[in-house]
C-alpha cells in the first residue's frame, strides 16, 4: 500500500475498526475512507454498490459485524447469521466488481470448531462440529472466510483473511446483555465495588481456558498483513497464551480494587472448554504482539473510568 492509497474501513466505531483506524493512522495512512450505519447500512446492497463505485477505495478492511458474547449469540442466532452474512455478500462482491486492490477479511476464532485441536491451527476450520451457542454468528463468518478464498482462486482478486483471538480494548462493549467475558467482567466489579457488594456472580464454574489479545495489537497485525501477507489461507491472529476464566476473573477482580468474593453460577454454560489459537504462521510472516494481559486489562479498566458512561452503552 502507499501512504497516500485510499483504504475504506468498514465498521471504523467499533472495538476493532476504530482500532484499525488508529494503526494505520499512525503508520502514516491518512486516506481513510469511513461511514457510519446512519450514512452507508452494509444490509442495503443497492447502496453498498453505489457507494464503491462513487468513491472507488483502493483497499477495504471488512470489520463491519454484528457481534456479542454468549449470551447475544445464542439468543439471537437468527439475527447474527443473517445480517452478517448479508454484509460480508454485498461488501466482497462491491470490492470484486471495483477491481479493489487488496481486502482483508476479519473473522474471529470462535468460529473454528467446538472440540478442535489445540492450539488451534488455521487448517481446523470447517473440521468438525461448532459450538452450539455461536452457531449462527459462526455459520456466516466462514462464508466470508471462504467467499474472500473462492473469489481470489477463481478471479485471482487479493482478498485476505484473518482470524483474532478474543479482543478487548478502547471502544469495547460493556453491556451485560451482549458483551464478552472480559469487559461484562470489568463492569460488573466495578459496579459491586462501587456499590460495596459482597459478591459477583459469574457464569459457568471458571474452568474453560481462553486466549486475549488486546485490539491495538491486533489492529498492528492487520495492517502488517495487508503490507506482507497475500495467501489464499486465513492467518490466525493471537497470543499463543491462555488463561483460565477463573484466573482472568481474579486478574480483573484485582485490577479493578473489588474486595469481594467471586461465585460461580454452574447452572449456566460454560461455552467452548478451550480456545488457543496456533499463531505459529503470524510468527513465520514477521508479527508478534506487545502487550502483555495484565497491563492490557489496566489499560481497558482506566478507558472505562474515563468514558461518559452514555458512551458506554451502559
């Protein structure tokens, strides 16, 4: 890419395109091209298409999705493959059509399959069955996973793919009704501290293993793809390291000041027992993350202390 080239962002408010937004800011990238829902809704294919061909970007970064944790995902699966699904057809084909030069395709690696190998390498996908919770959202993410392959195999268009590990960072969601562990965590011991409660309760028993990357280095490494990496297979994104949901939980608990206890609630799912990705690939291309977890959490918790809680989504 060139300093100057115009790169469309899609879905540059949230958790991981605002991140997006940030790195190639700061790399020098100013000719970013952004919309927000009320200006371009990625649904409407007619004015998808029309946008692309007024505006010709030259890159794209597909990051526009909906998303959420567990409790979103397996109450509204109906809405998460739909309206993905319809996103990820109309931007693909839009980029196709334009002759872009270069898309980056993001996905999300609770999409690999329930009981896969772990760590989990890029060759798991499409191996086995999906966690059941995630279905919907996950169903549709590898369509676009396998739309950006198909078109560069059969068109030979430069479409690329990710997979992050769990992200977290500025601009995360802290609504308790569709957000991740980490940030419904940070809320909810903030808000018993700030109360004087004497405990939290969390779903599940804190056994399953996750890994947690926070979204500017993530940013760091998609902007690192678009300028080293072109092959047809998704490149997983991640640490290598993993954490108990028990341990994560005491880590925010401690960084946030809560002195109560932490109660399991075991008649709620636990969701997939182990996530790892196998980030040996990311490594191999040159990229390796930065911040370590604890500073990571500390630096989320002091974002959340900072915002207007309206912005907050609260």
């Amino acid at each position: 890419m060139e300093k100057n080239s115009l790169i469309y962002v899609a879905g540059h408010r949230g958790l991981v395109g605002s991140a997006i937004v940030r790195s190639l800011k700061e790399k020098g990238y100013e000719n970013i091209l952004v919309r927000t829902h009320s200006e371009l809704d990625l649904t409407d294919q007619a004015a998808v298409f029309d946008f692309f061909k007024r505006e010709k970007p030259e890159y794209v970064v597909l990051a526009a999705a909906k998303v959420g944790g567990i409790n979103a995902n397996n109450s509204y699966p109906a809405d998460f493959i739909y309206e993905n699904s319809i996103i990820q057809c109309n931007v693909i084909k839009a980029s196709h059509d334009n002759k872009v030069k270069k898309l980056l395709f993001l996905g999300s690696s609770c999409i690999y399959p329930k009981m896969a190998p772990q760590p989990i390498p890029e060759s798991a996908l499409l191996s086995g069955p999906l966690e059941e919770t995630n279905e919907g959202y996950a169903i549709a993410k590898i369509s676009g996973l396998e739309m950006c392959k198909f078109f560069k195999r059969q068109y030979g268009d430069d479409f690329i793919s990710c997979m992050p590990t769990n992200l977290y960072g500025p601009n995360d969601n802290f609504d308790l009704e569709n957000s991740h562990v980490l940030p419904a965590m940070i809320r909810k011991f903030h808000e018993a501290k700030e109360a004087d409660l004497e405990y939290v309760e969390l779903w599940g028993d804190g056994s399953p293993l996750r890994e947690f990357l926070y979204v500017d280095d993530m940013a760091d490494a998609c902007v690192y793809l678009l300028e080293n990496y072109s092959g047809e297979e998704h490149v997983n994104i991640g640490t290598g390291k993993e954490i108990t949901i028990k341990a994560l939980a005491e880590l925010v608990r401690d960084t946030v000041g809560f002195k109560g206890e932490i109660r399991w609630n075991t008649d709620m799912p636990n969701g997939t027992p182990r996530k790892l990705c196998d980030v040996s690939k990311l490594h191999n291309i040159g990229w390796k993350e930065k911040v370590e977890l604890p500073e990571g959490i500390r630096r989320e918790y002091e974002w959340f202390l900072s915002m207007d809680r309206k912005d907050l989504k609260l």
